[in-house]
C-alpha cells in the first residue's frame, strides 16, 4: 500500500533526534503541481515537490537547494534520497534518484548552523498542515549517517538500507504507521487517504540478520518460513 494526504493531513511521528549526518528517502508519486511535502523536520528542515521541482530546505528555510532537472516522470513511481552533512551546512546535498546520482541542486545563500536536535519528524506535510503530498508515498526512511552511494539502491529495493536507520514507515495505510526501524515510534495519521497500489521493485528475501520485524520487540518474531514469503511492499502481511 502507499498514502497520499489531503487537507492537514500528515503523519506525526514524535521526536527525533539525528546526528549532523543524515539520509533521508522515499518511494514517491508525485502530482506536478502545487507543494507536496515528503518529509518535514520541525517546520524547518524538508524535503519536498514544488509543482515539478525538488527542493531540499536546511534551517527554516534559509539554505535552500532546487532540483528542477531531474529527469524524472512524477506521474510514475520513483525513488527519491538524499544525504546532507550540516557540519558543513553551505555544501549541497547528494541527491539520488531512482538508485542513481542526479545533477546537484541549485543553492541560494544561507547563514548559520543546522541541528536536528530533538525535532519532530512529520510525513506528508508541514507541522502546519499547509502542504499535504497530492500523490502517493510509501516507505520512507531516515538515517542518522550518510549511507554510501552502494547502500542507496539497498534503500531502494528493499525498502531500507540498515546502516544508521532512525525511522522506517512503509506507510501500509494503517491506523498507526508503523515504525520498522526497531525504535517502534509509530506514526499518528490524521486526515490522509490510502492508495491502493504500492510501488512494484524486485522481491526481496531478507536473511535473518537483516530483518526488521514489523511487530513490536515485545510481540514474538515471525518464522523464517513466514517471513519470506513476505514482499518488499507488504503483500503477504
């Protein structure tokens, strides 16, 4: 399954707090036109569409980087990622596009520090509820490192990549999104909608020490049996 978000609709995750080293990504279906937001850190740092141009904004919005040739057809499943160092917070993020390096962004000027320090980590919109993502999106993650050009496409056909992840929300289209990065910080959804087809990757069969239980640690893991029959995007729950 995948969500798409309408109104103030969003998915509110809680605190989080990151290193100054982060990765960040999704499967998307974008719809061209108006803000659609992907990912947002406190209001202030996000990932999002403006109508066809990718946009990466650091500390409320005053480093900001645009990907407006990014060779991508957002009527169609893509997948989007991002690494960003804010030790050096005047450098462009490495944007990655459907498991490959894409043309580095525009930058404008910026000043200051970026932290993600204790921040809020919402899906599919701003903490005000003024952007909801008109498309699809499912299995976002965030990590609190830069994962290697090499683990992206893990990312992308997986699902996620283990290195470093924070959060994990396949956006199943539950009541509450579940968190599968094993920090079990479920999401709460209000006012979206759920789409009904998912985005189609190669199966995955995870070995024992890669998987990522979808219950909580409390509840027993499912068989090794069970759990490859289970696909990328949840088919087989």
């Amino acid at each position: 399954m995948s969500r798409s978000f309408t109104s103030s609709g969003q998915v509110n995750c809680g605190s989080v707090t990151l290193a100054s080293t982060v990765s960040m990504g999704c499967w998307c279906r974008a719809p061209g036109t108006g803000n659609n937001v992907i990912i947002d850190v406190s209001n202030q740092s996000s990932l999002y569409f403006s109508s066809t141009t990718l946009v990466v904004e650091m500390k409320s919005r005053t480093w900001n980087w645009d990907a407006a040739t990014h060779g991508l057809t957002l009527t169609n499943w893509n997948h989007i990622f991002i690494t960003y160092d804010a030790s050096s917070p005047a450098t462009a993020p490495v944007l990655y596009t459907n498991g490959s390096v894409a043309s580095a962004p525009s930058s404008s000027s910026g000043t200051g520090t970026v932290s993600f320090a204790s921040a809020t980590l919402r899906l599919g919109n701003f903490g005000s509820g003024s952007s909801p993502f008109g498309g699809d999106l499912a299995w976002i993650g965030v990590h609190n490192v830069i994962l290697a050009a090499g683990e992206v496409p893990i990312a992308q056909h997986r699902g996620y990549a283990p290195r470093g992840v924070q959060r994990l929300y396949p956006l199943w289209g539950d009541a509450t999104e579940p968190d599968l990065s094993g920090n079990v910080a479920n999401g709460t959804v209000t006012s979206s909608t759920t789409a009904t087809d998912p985005p189609v990757v190669p199966l995955w069969v995870p070995t024992d020490a890669e998987w990522v239980p979808r219950v909580a640690a409390s509840s027993p893991p499912a068989s090794a049996t069970t759990r490859r029959r289970r696909t990328l995007m949840g088919a087989g729950r």
